[in-house]
C-alpha cells in the first residue's frame, strides 16, 4: 500500500528528535526534519555518472519547508521535483546542472558566508578574528555556487594556506567553511558540508604550552626581578599583582576600581555568585575581594556569572598604593595605558619582561597562570581549588552539578600562595608543611 501524501497541516506537526527523520511524500520527494527544528525539502533519484556511465543515486536540495519569500511550501516543492524528473527525461542530471551553477537554487558562496556571519552573536574581537579568517578563502572560492561546492575545490585552498607556513589558520578556515556550509544545508541551498571530507588533509597543529618557570629558585630569581622593575607605574604594579591573582593577563590588565572591595566589609547575608548560581554566605568569608564581571571572562558563554577573586594581604597594599597613583575612581582603569581610555596591553608587559631578561621561551605574561598551578599541585592543594581559582570549566556531569565556590578555602590559598613568593623571593626553598 503506497505511502499517504504529505500534507500541510501534517507537516506543520512533525516535531524535532534528537536525529533527523524523513517524512516521504512521493516519487522520491521527501521531507527531512533536522534536529534544531528545520524541515528541509530533498529530492531522491538515480543519475547517469558521467564519468564512469554507472547509474547513482543523488538527492537534490530543494529549499526549506515554509511560507516566507525565501521558503518553499509544499506545492512549489512538488513542482521544484516535476522540474527534476522533466530535466531526467531529457537525459540532463538536475544536480550536475547546479554544479555548473545555473539551478535555480544556485546561490554564490560569498552570500552564504556573508548571511551566516551577520547571523552570529559574536563579542568584537571574536568577529575581527572571524571576518580575517573569512579573507583567507572567499577571494579563492566566493563566487562559486554553494550548492556545487567540492572538495577539490577547497583542498587547494587549504594547502596553499598549510604550505606558507600557517598550518593552525588552513584548520580554523577548514572549520569555518564547514560551519558556513552547514548554515547552508538549514537554509537549503547546500546538501551538505564536503569540506567535513577533507578532515585529516592538514598535518596536525599542537597547541604549544606557554612558557613558565616552575622551580622555586628561578621563581625566587624572577621575584626579585620584577622589585626591581623600574618603569611606568600601571606596568610595574601590573608585574607585581598578576603572579598573585591567577587571572589571564587580559582579565587583569582590563580591570576597573569598582571591581575592587579592598576592605572586606561585607554584612552578612551578603550575596556571592560564581557561575549561574547565588548562595547565602555569613560574614565570616568576608574579606578584600575583587569581583570580575563574566562578560570579561574568557568562558562567559559557558559561565556568565562573575568570577571571585580572593585579595591577600599583599595584594591589598600594592593596590592601596596604585590607588593613589591612578585615582581610584570606580570607573577608571587600573592599569591605563598611553591611549586614553585604554589600559596597558599584553605586549607591554611581554616587553617588560623581556627588558628583566625574561623572554618568551623562558616564561610569558600567560605563564604565570602554569607557575601558581604547577607550585600550588605540587604542595598537595586541592585540584578542584586550583582549578576553580582558575576559572577552568568542569564540563563533566559532575561538573556540570558542583556549584560551589569554596571562597574561604580559595582565600587562604591565595594567601599562602602570597606568602610562598615572599619566602622564594628571599632565596628560600621551603615546602608546605614547613611553612
């Protein structure tokens, strides 16, 4: 018995599932329902394959299910596949004409890539780094058809990228084509993403870990050196706080007075979140804290909330000292730089360090992160302590369901961590236990 037509108001009622699903209307016409909720119209049929002359089966994109200019409902799309199977009779492949770009569905690649990153809800620097990667492929494959899009086409594109030298950048761009062209298969005007074909052309890109020291005589040596940094003042304290804080650089060097409760005075009841998460805390883990506004972090879209960051003794006085050098008004930068408005930049105090004989492959700005951790490990603190003083994302179910913030643990981290550079800083090597 033949399967009943599709109908409107059938279609209007099929619902997403966890995996895409046909619904068939006739003739090789289907419907295919996707996860995120899009019905896209397909059409399946068996073609001459020019090059060896054996018959195929392909399937046809013919558009998104709807009513709006740029959809098509079910009608149009019964008459979209009547075209096809006319377009068969005459011994022309409906798919090889849209190859060629001249389908009625044809759309330049460049559109599509343009449509899809006007539809992101990227931060400014994260569409910068976006709108560059885009540069390194349109000019070569823009003006081709998406819907006809090969990966022969893309593999040169790749390898030239690979063989200048710029092996992490062919990858980012590999990604991108696939997620422009994935854009494309929702809107309808793809069948599907070939450069996921290409995966394992690109030698592979180990991320390099940041340079760091980790034996206490040479964080001792590096200590003393920055005492004894002489320069403009946001860079000298930024020196001076960043291996305290376990912050990136950019979380430090961006931050703000208002950010700062440099006296603790916090009633109780006070609130504190971390992640999404607010708890009742009593004033007994009240102290100096500083406040990061997630929108600063670097996983804010994982963990939106604020990230806490305890201030030991040694903290409070170097910022009550560039209190009174940079004003502390709640809405001026900590750190400003030469540009008014703007604070200090991770060059700068790449260049600082490289004026006290520190350059890049003996520890960077970023390095100081791996020291506090590597130190804090081998005292035998707690992993989880360390790591949410970090602000790593647990993205493990238990992750996932542990929202604690242990501020009073992580405030006496901090302060034995200050106190364990003011004894390196003296030449001494003295363990936990022994201190």
């Amino acid at each position: 018995m033949p399967a009943e037509k599709l109908t409107d108001r059938a279609i209007r009622a099929l619902k997403p599932a966890p995996k895409s699903y046909k619904r068939f209307d006739g003739r090789g016409l289907y419907l295919e329902v996707m996860p995120a909720g899009s019905k896209l119209w397909r059409l399946q049929y068996r073609a001459v394959r020019s090059r060896d002359g054996k018959r195929v089966q392909q399937v046809l994109a013919l558009g998104r299910y709807g009513c709006l200019a740029d959809e098509v409902g079910l009608e149009r799309a019964r008459e979209l596949a009547a075209e096809a199977r006319a377009q068969l009779k005459t011994g022309r492949d409906p798919m090889g004409d849209r190859r060629r770009g001249r389908g009625a569905q044809a759309s330049p690649l460049r559109a599509l890539a343009e449509e899809w990153a006007d539809k992101q809800p990227w931060e400014p620097r994260t569409a910068r780094r976006e709108r560059q990667i885009l540069a390194h492929w349109l000019p070569a494959l823009g003006s081709l058809a998406a819907s006809s899009l090969l990966p022969a086409d893309i593999r040169p594109v790749l390898l030239a990228i690979e063989a200048s030298g710029r092996g992490d950048t062919a990858h980012r761009v590999r990604a991108q084509i696939g997620r422009v062209l994935r854009f494309g298969v929702v809107r309808g005007v793809c069948e599907r993403d070939v450069a996921a074909d290409l995966r394992g052309l690109l030698a592979p890109v180990h991320a390099e870990k940041y340079a760091t020291l980790t034996k206490p005589e040479e964080i001792g040596e590096l200590m003393r050196a920055i005492d004894a940094y002489s320069g403009d003042p946001s860079t000298e304290y930024a020196l001076k706080i960043l291996p305290l804080v376990f912050t990136r650089p950019g979380e430090l060097r961006n931050a703000r007075w208002g950010e700062f409760d440099l006296n603790g005075c916090v009633d109780a009841g006070a609130r504190e979140s971390q992640g999404s998460v607010s708890t009742e805390r009593s004033v007994t883990a009240a102290g100096p804290l500083w406040r990061i506004p997630g929108e600063r972090m670097k996983m804010r879209r994982k963990n939106p909330g604020e990230h806490l960051v305890p201030l030991s003794r040694q903290i409070v006085t170097l910022l009550t000292d560039l209190q009174a050098i940079t004003g502390g008004n709640p809405n001026g930068l900590l750190f400003p730089g030469l540009v008014a408005g703007k604070p200090i930049s991770d060059a700068t105090l790449g260049q600082a360090l490289r004026r006290l004989g520190y350059g890049p492959d003996r520890i960077v700005p970023h390095g100081f992160r791996a020291m506090a951790s590597t130190q804090l490990n081998e005292q035998g603190f707690a992993p989880d302590l360390i790591e949410l003083q970090l602000a790593h994302i647990d993205s493990t179910v238990r992750g996932i369901y542990n929202r604690a913030t242990r501020l009073q643990e992580r405030r006496e981290m901090l302060q034995w961590w200050a106190d364990r550079l003011d004894t390196l800083r003296t030449g001494a090597v003295a363990s936990r236990d022994a201190a």
